[in-house]
C-alpha cells in the first residue's frame, strides 16, 4: 500500500434526496399497512440539518448481528409483470412501463409519491446534452490516437446513455416517462424497484447490511420471500445503516469492474473512501482507501490490484497534466458559462473531475514497484484483484474481453442495475 495525504473531496451521498412532496412516515406507514415488516428500531432521517439534504436510514435503538431491517413482499415490488425465472426479453423495459405507471394519474401511492418526488435528470446519462458534453470533453473522449477502445477516462458510454433507456412502447421526450426510465437505471434491484430498501446509502466502508435470500437464485421464490435485508454486524444506537451498490452479497457481476466512475455514471455521486479506480487505456486497477481503515487519520492508501506498470503510470501522468490544464482554463467560472447547463450539473462535474484528479495523482505518486507484466496479459488482465489471473468463478463473472463489462448493456447482465432494452 501507498500512502499519501489527501485534501478531503466533498461529495454527493444520496439516492434518497427528499422534497416537501416526499414523506418518508407516510411511505413506512403504507409499507406496513400492506403486509411490510420495518423494524421498528429505525427511522429515516436528513442526513444534515438542511431541510433539502439526502437522507439515509438510522438506528434509534442499536441492532444485532442478524437481525431484519426490512421484509418487503412482492406485492409491493415495482417490476415486470412475469416471474424472474420466465422473464421476458423486455422485462427491464416493463419495469419502466410500471414505474411510469404508479408516478402517473391520481391514485398514486404513497411508494409513487417518493419516486415522483426524486430529483429529475440526476445522473450523467440523463443530464442535458450540454453538460454530458463537458463531461466528456473532460474525460476526453474525441482522443485522436486508440490504443484501445476505451482510450478516454472512465465512465465509458455516457453519450449512449439515454438511447439505452428507450423502451418501444415509451416516449422519452415525455419528462415523466424519461424520469421513470432514470429511476429504473438508478434505484433498481436488477429490474426490481424495491420501496424501503432504496433508501440505504452507499458506502464499502462502512457497509452493515446484506440480502437474506438472493432474488435471482432460481431456487429462490421471490413472489414467496420478498426482500428481506437483515444486519451483517451489530448497529449501535444512532448509527447508519449502509449497503454497497456494487459489492453487497448478490453483487458478483460488479465485482470485478463496477468502481468509483461508474457508480457516478449510474447514481449521480461520488462515492466516499473507499473508491475503486479502473483505467482500462493503461492497465491500472487500484483501490484508494483509509490509513489502517481509520477516516481519523485523514490519510490515505493506494492499493493497486494488478501491479502497475511504467507505462501506465506514464499514461495517468499524462492525463492528470491535462486535468490541471483543464481545470485552470474552466475552473473559475461558474455554470452560467453555458446557459443550457444546470448549476446541479456543473457542481457534479468538478465533484467528479477532483475526485478522479486525486485518484490519479494519487497513483502517480506513488512509490510503488513497476512491472510490464500486465501488458503481457489478455483483455482479462483487470479481474481478481491483487493477482495476474483471470478466472470465471462463482465471485468473479468474466466475460471475454474487458469492453463487454464496461458496458452493462452489452455484456454480462447488471444486477443492481438493469439494462433496458432499446
């Protein structure tokens, strides 16, 4: 591990962002009228004092290892009207059609409400032309010279994005139904909309819950079990309750690839430390994490999983060079720059902009002993962290190059997030 001193970034935390339409009682009271058990030790509560801040669920009373957050039945599941196990082709594009459904009309459930209520256009697939462009003017993607398909800094596809999310049977030039397909992209399970259970922040560090069943084991019933979410550890008093988007106990096909840049692309935020960093054009996988796991000591540790190359961490110098250049010209002005983007847009941009300066500085810095041995390795070079091979086993879905896991919509099926068939 490499150790360095890092300037705190802030960041965005939140799924869960609530507005004056978005009652979080009247969700947990419907929840348990039609059948849901939440444990009664927990509440949701802001996340700061700002009335508008995200909000994430807490312990009043402290839990045990073991026991249930929340059981939701299959009744109040948003998802395709077929089971898992005789699913249709479209069935991601069904649960857009559903949750389009219970967002619209006047019979709309408390469930409905909270979806409606969630921040439109939120994540970088759906933000506005203008902005999706600066960002990948950013990660420069209009590179020139390929030495891969993915020469530009990750996340990979934003300009495709959108286009993925259209269904045959939706407009999305229809805002409504635009938001319900960024809800699906952004809050489901798979291809299931899960109320209550959205509401868990993410955090690897910190994480203190898992499934108690796996919904897409086909020995599973899911219409007989629902979701059940129970506690990995005991939780004090006044404590989070975190879950993981892309390393939880039914997250395999994430594993391997699904990092810090990706979880910005889909979710709209940059995840807090620890992050996990992939650069597909130079070889270079590696964590960055706590001193000892310890945030006190605002130190932290670049933990590389294939061991780094001087080639690559040529490459990373070279685009942390541009990053500075970039951010001298841009970084003074302020959205009003462009009048077609948003003052949420521009902030996430130099949200994530830092973030992956840090990230690759932090790299480049290191000490760390090179080898060119990972030039020498297959499409595949990136899987099983902290080794030099790739294999396809029960904690590591591999598909057959790198580029059909970069995208989920092309490759290995996403399970915390689904692909939606165009």
């Amino acid at each position: 591990m490499i150790l360095n001193r890092l300037l705190l970034l802030p960041f965005v935390w939140a799924l869960s962002e609530s507005t004056a339409e978005d009652d979080g009682d009247e969700l947990v009271s419907w929840l348990r009228e039609n059948g849901a058990f939440i444990n009664p030790k927990l509440s949701i509560e802001q996340l700061s004092s700002d009335p508008n801040s995200p909000r994430g669920v807490f312990a009043n009373e402290a839990l045990e290892e073991g026991e249930t957050v929340c059981r939701i039945p299959y009744h109040l599941i948003i998802g395709p009207s077929a089971h898992l196990s005789n699913k249709r082709p479209d069935s991601d594009c069904d649960t857009v059609d559903a949750v389009f459904e219970a967002i619209s009309g006047d019979d709309i459930t408390p469930y409905g409400k909270y979806l409606l209520a969630q921040p439109r256009n939120s994540t970088p697939g759906f933000w506005s032309e203008s902005a999706k462009e600066w960002l990948m003017e950013i990660l420069d993607t209009e590179k020139t010279s390929h030495m891969t398909e993915y020469d530009e800094l990750p996340p990979h596809g934003i300009e495709d994005f959108t286009a993925e999310s259209k269904c045959r049977r939706g407009d999305m030039k229809d805002p409504l139904y635009r938001h319900a397909a960024m809800l699906v992209k952004s809050r489901s399970d798979f291809e299931f909309m899960v109320p209550y259970y959205d509401l868990m922040n993410h955090n690897n560090g910190r994480t203190n819950v898992r499934h108690r069943y796996d919904p897409y084991d086909r020995s599973v019933d899911i219409e007989q079990t629902g979701y059940e979410i129970v506690t990995t550890r005991r939780i004090g008093k006044g404590d989070e309750l975190f879950n993981s988007y892309n390393q939880c106990s039914i997250c395999s096909a994430r594993y391997d690839w699904f990092g810090t840049p990706e979880m910005f692309l889909h979710y709209g935020f940059v995840e807090p430390f620890p992050q996990r960093w992939l650069i597909d054009f130079a070889r270079m996988k590696f964590d960055i994490v706590w001193k000892d796991g310890d945030e006190l000591t605002g130190e932290m540790a670049v933990n590389f999983l294939v061991p780094p190359s001087e080639k690559g961490i040529s490459l990373l110098r070279e685009e942390v060079a541009r990053l500075e250049s970039y951010a001298a010209e841009w970084r003074h002005t302020d959205y009003t720059v462009d009048p077609d983007l948003t003052r949420e847009e521009w902030d996430a941009l130099w949200h994530y902009t830092d973030a992956l300066h840090n990230a690759l500085s932090l790299a480049v810095g290191s000490n760390a002993d090179l080898t060119d041995d990972v030039w020498a390795l297959s499409d595949d070079w990136w899987v099983q962290e902290g080794t030099l091979v790739a294999a396809n086993t029960d904690e590591h879905e591999v598909e057959p190059t790198v580029h059909k896991n970069l995208f989920p919509c092309s490759g290995a099926r996403d399970r915390r997030n689904p692909t939606i068939e165009s």
